[in-house]
C-alpha cells in the first residue's frame, strides 16, 4: 500500500515543505534543525507515499538494532499529512515493521509528538501503537503547560517577584546576542546538575540564524548586566521555553518572573506556553518539586511526554 523511502539529502526540499504544511510538525524536524547535529547520529529517517503523494515522514536514527524517533529531538513520532486516516495510520505502521523487519531492526523507541503541538487531532498514531505493534510505554516524563487564553491567576510569590525586579530598575529586552545569556545558563547548569547546555553557543547562534522566527532570546538586564534571560522555541500552537536562567543577582531581583511577564504579554495570542519537563531521570522520574512549584506559580498544570517501544 505504502511506499517507503529512507531520507537522503536529495528530500530535504520535499521533507521540509511537508513538515510545514503537516498537521502536527513543528521546526525541530525541519532538516535545517534536524541536521545541526547530524554526525552524533545514525541517520535512518522514513518517507511514506501512497501513490505519488507524501503522506507521512518519521524522523529517526539507528542505534544498533534499535529505530529511534528521536534521540536527539525533545519529542518526535510519525509526522502526518491531514489528508491521513487512521486507517491509513493502521496500514503504515504494518507495513514500516515489514519494512524494519527486512532491514534488520528487532525493536523500536518511540517519541510522541505531546498533543498541544498539534495544530489538527494526530493521535492516530498512538492507536495503532497499541492495537497494530503492541507498543508498551517505557517513559513518561512531567511537564507544565499554561492555557494562555485561560484564567489562572499567578501564585503571590511570583506577582511579588515582578515588583521586586520592577523597583530595582530591571529591563527586559529581546535580543539576537546569545553569549552574555549562555555564560550565566552554563555557570547555572555546572553549579547545580554538574553539566552543560544541550546546545553550545556556536549550536544555537547557528540555529538562530537558521530560524530568527522561532528561536527567540529574552534578557533581563541590571545596569548593563545581563542577571537572567529566556531562549523560546516558538511553534505554530505553542511557545516553549528551552533555556531559562539566572544569576544569583538575578534569582534576588526577581528576574525570571519579570521575564515570564513580559513574555506571556507579548505571546498572548498562542494557545500554549511549555516550560518544559521537571524530571531528573530518562524515565521521567525524580520530580524536581521545587521546580515543578515554580512553574505551577505561572498557572502551569501538567502535561505527559511519553515514550514507548515494540519488539519487532
């Protein structure tokens, strides 16, 4: 039924053009993102035609006899044509485990794409993760969303954070100079957790230029000083906030709620605002309670990032 090509740079036009028209892709799988770190994976991404139309893309990589969707994402799974029935759905999956099967994959490790992602339902492909590969879920990872056309009333805490930033004379400012940020975010991370950014400067100075629109950088200053700042990924239905930091100065001086104010004033009209997960461990366990409550202080509740996997 389904004709299955694995990705070669020859589709990337084809590939890209389909994600920005698809019903739940966002930028992360647009080749120019996809690729910034194409040498740390095995590459093994699939196109689905029915006929002469695209019907569906799978980012993916290989790691031993394992399809990945994908490890070096923050999320991933099938991305879907509207045009796509589940039945359709159903179809594709058996025929892309005939396919694996052949080339000698035994297992698969799947992202979800989380729902607020998605700009039409594109849930089919949980369904036929059940009923057509039996899929068990290994991972469940928590984070917290805000409805931004809802109600939910800042904690005191941080209402109270504002003004202090307020009175102290703190500035927030968008701003395409990611190196003052990236010091306070990697003196943060090697303080607290022992590690570093997911991305380097270079990564996400290159990243930007590549997607001005969507990658946005936020700073609070004080006197000319960078104290805290915000890296957002900005996606048709949500903003996510990928990087948020700030110095001991700025934590005192509340920044970060400062930031967060004017953030949500300016990405008023979006449906969605992801702080992202609060999980310590690839499992999704270790709940960073302190945290999670700082974000819930937004008016964020919880949102799943599930994985599953199938033996083939």
């Amino acid at each position: 039924m389904f004709q299955i090509k694995r990705y070669t740079p020859a589709f990337a036009n084809e590939w890209n053009q389909f994600v920005a028209a698809s019903k739940n892709g966002t930028f992360l799988f647009d080749r120019r993102y996809m690729d910034y770190h194409a040498d740390r994976f095995q590459d093994h991404s699939l196109l689905f035609y029915l006929g002469e139309r695209l019907l569906a893309v799978l980012p993916a990589h290989q790691s031993g006899d394992t399809l990945c969707s994908h490890n070096g994402l923050t999320y991933g799974g099938l991305v879907m044509s509207p045009r796509l029935t589940v039945v359709q759905t159903m179809h594709l999956f058996r025929e892309l485990n005939d396919y694996l099967r052949a080339e000698g994959f035994r297992h698969v490790s799947y992202k979800c794409i989380p729902w607020i992602y998605h700009r039409l339902p594109a849930e089919e492909d949980l369904y036929a993760l059940y009923h057509e590969c039996r899929a068990r879920m290994v991972a469940r990872d928590f984070a917290t969303d805000v409805f931004l056309h809802g109600d939910m009333r800042w904690e005191r805490v941080r209402r109270r954070g504002v003004s202090r930033a307020q009175k102290a004379g703190v500035m927030v400012e968008r701003s395409d100079d990611y190196a003052a940020f990236w010091e306070v975010l990697s003196q943060n991370l090697q303080t607290k957790y022992g590690v570093k950014p997911v991305h380097t400067l270079q990564e996400i100075t290159l990243l930007h230029s590549r997607f001005p629109e969507n990658i946005q950088l936020y700073q609070a200053v004080k006197d000319g000083v960078v104290v805290g700042g915000v890296v957002l990924y900005v996606t048709p239905q949500v903003v996510h906030a990928q990087y948020s930091s700030a110095t001991p100065e700025g934590k005192k001086l509340g920044a970060i709620d400062l930031l967060y104010s004017r953030i949500f004033k300016d990405y008023g009209n979006y449906p969605h605002f992801d702080f992202g997960r609060s999980t310590e461990h690839p499992d999704g366990s270790g709940l960073n309670e302190q945290l999670v409550f700082q974000k819930e202080g937004f008016g964020g509740r919880g949102l799943c990032y599930d994985i599953y996997e199938y033996d083939l």
